[in-house]
C-alpha cells in the first residue's frame, strides 16, 4: 500500500506543494511521523510542529502553510482529507474470503453473490445478507436478520431474530442487538416477564462499537437512524429511537422510550432517564444525568470536575448542609433588615 | 400465532366485553395499535387514548373503561395481564432443535431429555444441563457447570467452570458469569494475584441482560436470590450476594463482597461501593453513588440532573467554593451580632 | 489438591506453629473455614476472629497473634502470603488439551509447543502464540495476532488484527482488544470515517477482566504497560497509554489519547475525558470524572455519596441555586458594611 503525493491529492481535490512524485507508504502525527509518511496540521494551535515535524508531506488549508514544509497538500479541510486518505491504508484485517466450510449456514438462508461468513459464524433460518457484506468469524444472526449490502460485523457479534441492518454499516466485536428489553410487571412481589416483541431496526451508515447492547422493542420496533455512531460499551434500552447523525460516545446509557434527536452529540458516560425527549443538534457533555426532556437546542451538563480528595470531601460535607446555609442567610437577611429599621 | 378474545380473557382470568370471537394476531399500543391488535391502559393518565385507538380490543380495569371501546377485556391488573397474554405473542427465535451436530459436546456431560443446544456451542466436562433447557450458538459452559430445568442462555454466553444456574433462568447473549474477581495484593510495588476460588450460584427464575458480568467470589461464592431481574452492562464484582426479586437496571456497577437485600431496586448507571450492606426493600435512583451502607428502606440517590452548560459551570465553579461560603456566612453572622450588641 | 502446613509455609518462607503436618484441603475466610481449611488475618481489626474461628490453621503476622489459634503459618505479609499459596488451589477450568480438532487454525500462523486451543476458537493467518499460551473456547484471534508466552485467554475474547499481548497475561471472556477507536472527521453534517491505522499493545503480567475494550490507536498504537491490572467494563479509547503497575477498577471509562502515569489506581466507575496527562501515583475515587490534567501525584474525587432521596431533592434544588445564593452573601455583606459605616 503506498501511493504518490499527488495520487492522494487527487483523491481529496487537494493541490500538491513540492513533489507530486513521493512516495507516501503510511500516515503518521507530525510529531512522529517519518519520510514516507503523510502528516496533516487539522488545528493551527499545533503550527509550530509544521517546523520540526520530520513528515514527508503534509495536508494543509493554506499555501501559506505549505511554504512551513517541504512536501504538502493544500486542502479546504485538512482534517476531513486526513480520513478520506485514512481509507486508503487499511490492512488485511482478516484472511478468509467467501462462506467458510466451518461456518453453519441455514439452507433457508440467503447469502448474496460477495459475501464473507468467517469461521464458526451461525446463519439461521430466513436470514438475508445482501452483497458485499462481511460477517465475522463466530457471529451468530438468528431467525430472519436482514443485512443490507456492504455492511460489516466484525468477528463474534450476536444478532437476535428479525433484527434489521442497514447498508454500509460497521458492527464491532461483542455487541449484541436485540436482546429482550428490561421490561417486566410487579406481581405480588415477584417480577413478571414481559416479552419483548419488538424488534430492532437500524438504518444505513451506522458504526457500532465493541460490546455494546441494543434492546429489542417491547412492542414496537427500537430504531437507530441513518449515519448514527455509537461508541463502545453503549446501553441503548427498549423502544428508543434515534435521529440520524447523532454520535454516542463510550459508556452512555439511554434508558428505555428515550427519544433522540437527530445530529445530537452525547459525550462518554452520560445516563438518559427513561421516557424523555431530546431535540435534533442537543450536546450532553461528559457523565451528565439528563432527567428531564430537552425542548430546546444547546448544550447540557451536570458532571462535576474532581478536585484533590481532602477539598472534595470538605466541598461534598457543605453540599450536604446547603439547605442549611439557604436558610441561614435568609435568616441573616431578615436580621440586616431588623438593623436597618432600628437605624 | 392468533388468539380469540375469549381465548386470551381466559388465560389471565378477565372478562369480555364485545365480541369474544374477536381474531387477535398481535399485541400493539394504544397509538399504533390496528383491528387485528390487543392493547392495554395501565395508567389511567393515558385514558384519553381509548377515545382515539384502532386496537380491536384493551385490556383495562374497569367496566367504565370498557365501555369507551368496542371490545375489552376487563382484569383486576391489566398491565399484568399484559404480561401474562405477551407470553403466547413470542415468535420462533431460533430455528434448531436438539444437540446440532457442530457442538463440541464433552462424553463427560450430562444432558437432560429435551434440550437443544445451539450450533457450535462448547459443553465441557462434567456439566450438567437439566431438562428443558436451550443453550444457544456459540455458548461455552466450562467444567462442572449446573443449569437447572427450562432455563435458556441465548447465543454467545460464557459460563466460566463450576458455575450454576437454577431453573427458569434466561441469560441473554454477552454475558460473561464466572471470571476471575478482581483480587489483588499489594507486593513491592506489584500487584499479586489472588486466584478465586469461589464459584457464582444463581437462583431460580432469574434474568441476566445482555453483556452484563458476574464474578466468582475469591473464596466463598458470589450469590444471586431467585427472582432477580438484571439488565444490560450490570458488572457484579466478586463475593457479591443478592436477596430475592431484586431488580437491577443498565449499567450499574456493584463493587466486592457488597450484601443487598431483596426486593430492592437499583436504577440506571448507579454505583456501589464495596463491602457495604443494603437492607431489603431499598430504592437507589440513577446514577447515585452509594458509599455508606444503608440501614432503613426507603429510597436514596445523588445524582444530579442536568442545565444547560453555561449555567452548570457557573453552578459547578461555586460549588468549589460553598466551603469559603460557608464561612462568609459564618462570618457575616458574627459581624451582624457585634452591630446588634452595639446598637 | 491437598498440602501440608508445612509445605504452605515453606512456598511462602513463613514458619509453622503448631502442627506441620496438618493436611489443608482448601482456603476458607476466618468465619467460615472448616477443620480442613487454612485462613489468614490481614487486617488487625478482624483479630477478634482467632478466637473464634474453626479454621485449621490461619495465616497471622506474629508469634503472639499466632498464639490464638491451635495452627498457624507467620509471615511477614500475610495477605501476600495467603495470594501465592491461593495459586495452589485452582482447579481444573477446563477439559481439553492441545489444539481441538474443531479449532479454526490458519496453516500460516505459528503456534509453539505445549499450546492450548479450545473448542471452535479461530487462529488467522499470520498469528503467533509462543510456548505455554491457552486460548479458551471460541477465541478469535485476528490476521497478525500475537501471544507471549504463558498468556491465558479465557473463552470467546476477541482480538482484532496485528493485536500484541505481552507474556503471562490473563485476559477474560467477552473482551475485545483491538476495535476500531471513535473517530470521525464532521463533513457537512455527515461523519466521515478516520480508519483507525495503529494497533493494542499490551505489556507483560497484565490482567485484563470480562467484557471490558481497549480500542486500537487511530496512527499511533494504544499501550497498555506491563502489570497492568484492568477490571471488567472498562472502556481504554484509542491512543490511551498506560504506565506500569497501574489498576483499573471496574466500569471506568478512558477517553481518546489519556496518559496515565504508572502505579495508579482508578476506582470503579470513573470516568476521564480525552487528551489529559495523569502522573505516576495517582488514585481516583468511584465515580469521579477527570476533566483537567493532574500534575501532582495523590487523590483525587468528585463522586457524591447518597442521601435519602426526599433530602437530595431539595440539596440539588439549592444547588442548582447555588449562584444566586453567593450573590445573596455578597449583598448581604455590603448591606452590613453600610451599616457598620454609619454606626
């Protein structure tokens, strides 16, 4: 894998600076990068490195960036070419290709025409891949998944019945979808089942981290729109539906009927009571509790910095006596003004 | 899968009002809900909805309520009813029956008439699956585990040695119960292994979500009560024991060798510290921290809601300071009480 | 698996007291062991124990603490001591040896002498597992994977390709090394892809618990230094390092490019933002979020402990009105400041 400055320029609409003839083999930072390899300055607080860095070339918004390096390519998004070019230099991930003897592949199954099912998968009944998709080594997709074309589950995913995918998505390793949402009625102190008939439908464009869990509806389908990022280790409960672009980081938990906006942002470890709505283009930022629904665009928090352990407890002790402190100058309050009068 | 009114009315014990031949395919919500749907009113707040939905028939309490529709079923519960009727609703999740050839079935184990297990799961020696039950693709059961009658682990659970299961269970996919706790002792700097020697036994009736992790006491055994419902991304640390009906949501963590009391409830993303005993009949909302045991039921929490940013950081930022606050008003105090002496 | 008191002593150079000969068949806590089982006294606060205790023989700290019991081993470090004996008492996890016939093994990975491969695990090309390694049921190890020697996984974990994992590492069900970190370049409401070019790099000794991720670097690789202890749940994001030694409680998240020094520990729950530096010696309590660098080695927190909710409520309500209660204190001094004025 390696291509010229200017074959990676063309394939951004970038304009070469210095030699469109060198041979990039490898993307690197500019503090680390080699002489095959391409850098990129995304963040003009980080200028300075384009002096020091030892990059072969290097993606740039401007001319007058260019002219800081020997090697460059002028880009309107530096950043945006970085990914494009990131393409360009995945490698072999995996050393199969078309439906492995081991896998267990349903007769009642349909595999389309370019499809790779890795070791021990398991295909069950009226399962449909569609072409171009790659199925992992020991995924399982039960009774009736549908997997739109060019999509991707890495290696040991669980897919329940009649769970849907979209086209061109990712599904990493561990993540289960469709497992029965948490729902259950009180019963004289006992907790009585609620199956979940539902399913879960996802759009087109989705990238899906490692070990995360969407539940199945309850009664209607949980729905994850078209071009949704969702991180590891993301709890997404039953009957919650998604608006498209919205990107969810490590560790979130969205509890069940939660509804979200599309083009949202919500930052690692926030927690979605159950119930609430969320408008489109809402930011929560990192450990944030949202227990109330969200009317209105804008960015949320309650996740409180650390401080050095002896001051947090002091703090946390006087938090606990707030009510008191209210109260005390409310009191105080009423004495000033019993002074005043007497003055 | 089609019922009559008079068919599902018999099985949770409710009476029909309307016409009791009344074909039902399918359970649905008051808003979506079409002829051939049953629907319910849990919650006299959504009455209003009877007036407007399509469903062919509802479950509700009263025959007031009844008569706001065309047909009903009239039960003292009619949520669990729901419950109770969404059990005949749940469609083929699976399409093998019996041992599937590709299991890696130890000679050594024992398995019960009526037992399927799922392509490629992995039964090692000594296990012992009871009759009933249905281990899903891809599942391993290390040496020596019990599953009781009728319980089901769905595909890609992992059962590490020793480990027991009671009747009734489900275990749903991801889910890993057994690992190592995590138990170490200080050693110049090093962390030495403790090895845990305990095992995780589980009651009766007990429900695992998705991806959730419950580790084996270092010397006695991690314990879970009958009844226990818990949900997805629950992590269960070593020596843990849980009373009865217990139910745990999302993303809770609970820490070493921590003793909570039956029929407890623990929200969402909240977090308990080790060591620490919690007395039957506790509610704990999202997102809380517990660090102190906790003596008397009732319901605790800490977790903070959500503002918008700007606001939170202003919030936040005098947090920091409610200690000197605290003495400003100590302070003012003190000098209002000199004004008053001199006046 | 049965020893004698003086075997027990001389693995961990303590020194009998009472009878040598004495068979222990298994450890057991100081209320519960039988005549069979050997406990130990770590902590001088459960001293009261000895004298009730029915254990055969108790790990102690002195000749007088030893004097309580009938038996007894003295050592220095008692709990360490009790942690390497615990290594003599593991059973049997699993059945099988050598690589299993149902195995997926690539003819071009290397795999050396005296290797274990369970049930159905699956070995790309490319993969090299030095001498003494076991790869548990349903493993899936990636093109370019490769093991030190004496390394342990358990059951269905999952590497990702070119993955590193040092010598005697033990790595738990359900995880997942080597994902996809959560990278996207924003393009015109769309996230565009950043294909994730570096890998996991895991040093030696190193622990890693059930279900947790440790995505690969986005150019450069994520590190995981040796000794390193990681609990289960917890999410490393791509470019994280961590240095030697440190422990990783569970449910902690990590964001993007973190360092954290070495000898540090993180307790459960906690969560730390992207791109910040923590120096050697640090510890965070539970459920505390880290948004700023720390320079200064200590403890650091901000998780609130519970209350009972009816207080809480009305803590959170005053805290959210916290800002206007500092204004009130500021108007309330200036109000006595007139008044002394006058006076």
């Amino acid at each position: 894998m390696s291509y010229t400055l200017g074959q990676l320029a063309a394939k951004v609409q970038g304009v070469v600076k210095g030699d469109a003839d060198l041979v990039i083999e490898k993307l690197g930072s500019l503090e680390k990068a080699t002489q095959k390899e391409l850098s990129f300055l995304a963040n003009s607080k980080y200028q300075s490195l384009l002096g020091s860095t030892s990059a072969g070339a290097v993606l740039v918004k401007t001319d007058e960036l260019a002219q800081l390096v020997d090697n460059a390519i002028v880009v309107s998004n530096p950043y945006l070419a970085f990914a494009q070019i990131s393409h360009l230099f995945v490698p072999a991930t995996h050393c199969w290709s078309g439906i492995h003897q081991s896998a267990v592949v349903s007769p009642k199954a349909t595999i389309a025409e370019n499809v790779v099912v890795g070791p021990n998968a398991v295909i069950d009944d009226d399962v449909l891949i569609a072409e171009g998709c790659v199925i992992g080594a020991g995924c399982v997709l039960s009774r009736g998944v549908k997997i739109g074309k060019s999509s991707r589950l890495y290696s040991n995913v669980t897919l329940y019945h009649d769970v849907e995918v979209g086209e061109a998505c990712i599904i990493h390793s561990g993540t289960v979808i469709g497992a029965d949402g948490f729902g259950f009625a009180p019963n004289d102190g006992f907790w009585e089942k609620i199956d979940q008939l539902g399913s879960v439908i996802i759009g087109n464009n989705v990238e899906i981290g490692a070990n995360s869990t969407i539940d199945r509806g309850a009664i209607e389908n949980t729905q994850i729109g078209n071009g949704v990022k969702i991180d590891n280790q993301v709890q997404i409960a039953h009957n919650v539906v998604i608006g498209d672009n919205t990107a969810i980081a490590g560790c979130v938990g969205i509890a069940g009927s939660v509804k979200i906006g599309a083009s949202c942002t919500i930052s690692g470890g926030a927690g979605i009571a159950g119930h609430l709505s969320i408008v489109d283009h809402t930011h929560i930022t990192g450990m944030t509790m949202i227990t109330k629904s969200i009317d209105e665009a804008g960015s949320y928090s309650s996740g409180m910095g650390m401080e050095p352990t002896g001051k947090w407890r002091r703090t946390a002790a006087r938090i606990r006596r707030i009510d008191e402190m209210a109260k005390q100058i409310s009191s105080l309050g009423q004495q000033i003004k019993k002074l005043s009068d007497k003055g």
